[in-house]
C-alpha cells in the first residue's frame, strides 16, 4: 500500500484513506450527527415526492416523469456518497481501493452529467407545452421519454469515461491519503506522481462544454416561454405558464450555482485549508440534493395540493 523505491521503481499507492475534515481529528465522531441528519432529510424528502408523483394518477404525465427521474438521481447519488462517509466516521474504517475510489468518481460524474441532461429534458418538455401546445402530446410520448434517457445516459457515459480511463493510467505515489471525505477527481489527482495535464485537462473541457452548453439551450428554452408567455396568454393561463417554469429555474439556478461555486473558490483561494475545501465539496454535492425535493414539493401547486388533501383525508380518517 505505502510508496515504497526498489530499483528506482516507484510502486503506486492500489489504496487510499478518505480522511475528510482533518481539523477535527478529536472529535471526529461528532461529525455523524449532522451528516446523519442531513442524510435523512435527504432521502425522506426525495423519496416522498417521488412516491406522490407515483401513487397519484393526475401526475402521471411527462413533466411529473422527469421531476420523479430527477429525484431518483438525487437519492443514489446521496447514496453513492454519505453512506460509506457515515461508516468511516462510526468505525474508523476509511479506507478505499483505487478501483472503490475511480468507481466513485465515474458514478458521481456520471449523475452530475445526468442531472443537467434532466434538466436539459425539463426545459424542452415546458418549451413544448407553453409554446407548443397542440402538438405536445404527440411530440411527449412515452418512447421519446425513453429516448431522452437513454441519450442522457449515453452523453454522460461518454463524456466521463475518457477521464476516468486516463485517471486510472496515473501513477498515485505522493501519499495514500485523501483529505475529503468522498473520492473527486481533483483530489486524486493531487497525489499522483507523474503527468496529470491530460486527464485534467479532459475533465475540464467536459464541464465547460456540457454546462454551457445546456445552460445556453436552457436559458434559451425559457427565454422563448417567457415571450410566448407575455404575448399570448392572459390572466390565469398565463400565470400557469410562469409558475409551472418557475420551480424548474429555481432548480437550474441551485445546480448550476453550486457546480460554479465549488469550480471557481478553490481556484481563487489557493491556500484553502481541508477543511475549507471539505465544506465547500459538501455544498456542492448536498445542497443541490437538499433542497430540490423541497422546490418540487412545495412549489408545484399539484404536489402540494396533493400533500395537503392526504394530509387531510387522514384527519378526517382518525
């Protein structure tokens, strides 16, 4: 496991220790409770809207379909990340393999890619129902649906597994250890030995141009909402078409301003302390799963609406 030279040979580190906020060495065990707590408000949140879009047939359509895909990405990323975080803290078990540690990058990627192709997906789902009204049923059918997954699946696949690919060609010499407390591309990278300018250059250049790419086609999505909007509807109907968009950009902004955040900080902040850096991967990978749950459980009338009448069916029950 340790970097050892025989013959001028320099073995690279096949494990590594995730040891994640190291400025609180002592009392690293006080971490469980809120991780834990935010774990759980996590899951419940997420998996409560999902149950509602699945149980209540009036939110079996096309846009209620994309917010539910949404959420299940927020949950197994959640998943992918502070369980064995948990565990770590709980029985001092930090350790992780090379491949633990390449698989978790490439999965965490992989979803983040994902996620903004969902989002990609919700803007043309609302750009075909406010601007397109009569023919968005026979232009969001099921199989397209499918067909927007799969592509969604393929881009992302495709996008990250080069960087991957070129990450495990690195040799990791430096130290076994990783002061975060989940595996990032970056932080692995920082230990390696040899030339590292490909593989991050690569990841790079898939962020740039995915996030710019769909924010662009996004904001020029619901660009074309907001003037057919404030053209052609009127009263109610056109308040219907901004409120049904206005969860969908509060979600957009929260991704995007977090994967932003979390890109441009440490680069400005060269001399960041761990723990500094360990927080801000935090809110870059809780914040967004947070609070998405709660902008589409609170701010789609229908799921709302939906929440209060089985709150009150079950008061009228006792």
């Amino acid at each position: 496991m340790e970097g050892v030279t025989t013959n001028e040979t320099i073995t690279s580190h096949t494990e590594f220790v995730l040891f994640g906020f190291p400025g609180f060495i002592k009392n690293r065990k006080l971490l469980i409770i809120p991780f834990t707590v935010i774990y759980i408000i996590i899951m419940v949140a997420n998996l409560f809207v999902i149950h509602r879009i699945f149980v209540i047939p009036s939110l079996h359509s096309p846009m209620y379909f994309l917010i539910s895909l949404l959420l299940t990405i927020n949950v197994t990323y959640t998943a992918s990340i502070l369980p064995k975080f948990l565990v770590g803290l709980t029985f001092d078990w930090n350790q992780i393999t090379l491949a633990g540690c390449l698989i978790q990058i490439f999965y965490i990627s992989f979803m983040s890619l994902f996620e903004s192709g969902v989002m990609l997906s919700m803007a043309l789902d609302r750009f075909i129902a406010v601007c397109r009204p009569l023919r968005y049923n026979d232009i969001m059918t099921s199989s397209f649906l499918v067909q927007l997954s799969v592509a969604g699946i393929a881009r992302s696949t495709l996008f990250i597994s080069p960087m991957v690919i070129l990450t495990a060609s690195v040799r990791f010499c430096r130290s076994n250890i990783i002061l975060n407390f989940v595996c990032e591309n970056a932080g692995l990278l920082s230990l390696a030995c040899g030339d590292t300018s490909k593989p991050q250059a690569v990841g790079l250049m898939v962020r740039i141009l995915v996030t710019v790419t769909d924010v662009s086609l996004i904001l020029l999505s619901y660009s074309c909402i907001l003037y057919t909007a404030l053209k052609i509807a009127v009263g109610k109907a056109r308040r219907k078409a901004l409120n049904t968009c206005g969860a969908h950009l509060t979600v957009a902004m929260i991704i995007y301003l977090t994967a932003l955040i979390s890109s441009v900080i440490p680069r400005v902040q060269t001399h960041m302390t761990p723990d500094v850096q360990n927080i801000i991967s935090a809110i870059y990978h809780m914040t967004p799963v947070s609070l998405n749950a709660f902008v589409y459980g609170l701010g789609v009338k229908e799921i709302r609406r939906s929440f209060t009448k089985s709150r009150k069916n079950k008061t009228m029950s006792r």
